[in-house]
C-alpha cells in the first residue's frame, strides 16, 4: 500500500501543474458514461495509468476515463479505480477539482474496497487517506505531504450539498431537502464532488444527496470510482453512505461504469433520508 500512496502522490504533484498549466479545452473524445473529455481530464489519466504500471503490487486499473480494465501484473494484489480529476470543467472557473482512488482486492466490489484516497487541488493541495480504521488528511507543503490532522464526523452537522437537477427531483426527495433547510441547514454545493464532500467532512458532518430522478433513475455518479472511495471514507470517518436505504458499498456492480444514487453524511441525516427513503421508495 505504501508504494501505492508514493505513486499517487507523484501523480498529485503532476496534475497539479496540469491543473495550472494545462489546456482546459475539450477533447474529440467522450468517456464511457457519455461525457465529453477535456484535455485535461486524457492528460491526468495518463499520469496516473504511467506511474501505476510501474508498481507490481497491483494486478489491475481501470480509470473513469477508460472503457476497459488494464491489466498490470498478473500476481499482484491490488485493484484500484480511480477518476483522474473529477470536477474537470470547474477548472475553467478555478473552483476545486480531484482525483479519487478507491483500492479494492479481489476485484472491484464494494464490499472487497480496502481503502480510498482523494486529493483535492484547491487552493491547497491535500490528500485524504482511509485505510478502514482512520482517516488522516495530509497537505502539500514545499514539495511534501505533511500530516495535518485525523477526521472524525459529527453525528449531526450543519451543511447539506444537494446535487443534481431539481426539476427532475421526486416530490418526497423535495421535501426532505426543504426540511433539512427548515431545521437551519446551509447549502454547499460547488459542482465538485471532491471539495464538497470534503467540506463536510472536515466541518464536522452534513448531507451530500445525488440521488435517483426522474431523468437519471441510477443517478450520475459511477460506483466504482465515485461512490465507493466516498463510501468508504465516510464509513471510516464515522458517517454513512446509503443509496436511500442501504449501505452503497453492498451494492453488486454489474458493469465498471455502472452509477448509484448516493447520500454520504453524518448519522442523524443518513436516519432520516432512511426513512423519508423507506416510506417512498
Ligand atoms: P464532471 O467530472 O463531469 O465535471 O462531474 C462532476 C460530478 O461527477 C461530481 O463531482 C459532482 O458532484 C457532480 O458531477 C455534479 O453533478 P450535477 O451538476 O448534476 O449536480
């Protein structure tokens, strides 16, 4: 695991100047969920998938930018999911973007994933480990990731990041979220997954929603790369990751690419869309 944390912070160092310098124009090319890819988004994918090749400890990759898994060595132990820079058209406004890693063995199951890494290119560079006992969040200072701190959710926060698009929201999915602002909750929600959810948990706790909707009944965000590092990371955190009733990461995946509606939170909120979720769903 150690040298896989070395590889993605060699990467991390790599995409940052990407993100700075790179093209944030579109590609000729879309992925396999049907979005268009920027340069950038071809440009992390290819520093990540170089610097991965080189471990022996991984038997496969597969990226979000990728249509098919890349075999790396046949004896290795390791499978690792990864979105090269998620958020990818939010550079162009210089909002926050990353890249998230989930690393699973056997193979890509949610409930095989063995720990989850993000980074955050923000204004500070910072990576977020969860090894399945804690989660500690180290930040790039001078050319080194320093340790900075352990993160431990609330039971109940503050914040709520209510994604996707309203209009398509169903009636009772609505209401809960008018309710969560009723009871004083602020909205959070930049477009990028990875800082929001950051946000929330480095703010003590709050809900993340991408739920089902009448356009996307399987949501947006893909299981393997999106939904289950986060899951992982918020269970380890002392949260919760359903898909409005059970845990995300019991989800079977049927294919690579597949998506899930997803809220990641702190308990009190993951209760109560449990039970808006039970009696509507
Ligand atoms: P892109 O990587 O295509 O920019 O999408 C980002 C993302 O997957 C995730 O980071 C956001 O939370 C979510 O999409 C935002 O989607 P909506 O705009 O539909 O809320």
């Amino acid at each position: 695991m150690k040298d896989i944390i070395e590889a993605i912070k060699r990467s991390s160092l790599k995409i940052r100047d990407i993100i700075e310098d790179g093209d944030t124009a579109k590609s000729d090319n879309q992925n396999s969920t049907g979005d268009t890819q920027l340069k950038l988004d071809i440009a992390s994918d290819v520093v990540i998938e170089n610097e991965f090749k080189q471990l022996d400890c991984i038997k496969q990759i597969v990226s979000e930018e990728q249509e098919h898994i890349v075999n790396i060595n046949e004896s290795g132990k390791y499978y690792i999911a990864y979105d090269p820079l998620d958020g990818s058209s939010l550079v162009d406004v210089n909002l926050s973007v990353g890249s998230i890693y989930g690393i699973y063995e056997n193979d890509f199951t949610g409930s095989n994933i063995v720990a989850s890494i993000y980074v955050v290119f923000g204004p500070r560079v910072e990576m977020v480990i969860a090894d399945g006992e804690t989660v500690k969040m180290y930040r790039l200072q001078k050319g080194e990731f320093n340790y900075i701190q352990d993160i431990k959710l609330n039971q109940k926060g503050k914040l709520q990041s209510p994604g996707s698009t309203q209009a398509c929201w169903y009636p009772y999915h609505k209401d809960m979220i008018d309710n969560f602002f009723k009871d004083g909750y602020r909205l959070r929600y930049s477009g990028g997954m990875v800082p929001d959810l950051h946000q929330i948990l480095l703010k003590g706790g709050g809900l993340f929603s991408y739920p089902s909707t009448s356009d996307l009944p399987k949501g947006k965000l893909r299981q393997l790369f999106e939904v289950f590092p986060f899951a992982f990371t918020y269970e380890c955190a002392g949260g919760q990751a359903i898909d409005g009733i059970s845990r995300v990461l019991e989800i079977e995946t049927t294919h690579i690419h597949d998506t899930s509606p997803c809220f990641f939170g702190s308990n009190a909120e993951c209760e109560v869309v449990k039970e808006v979720y039970s009696n509507n769903g």
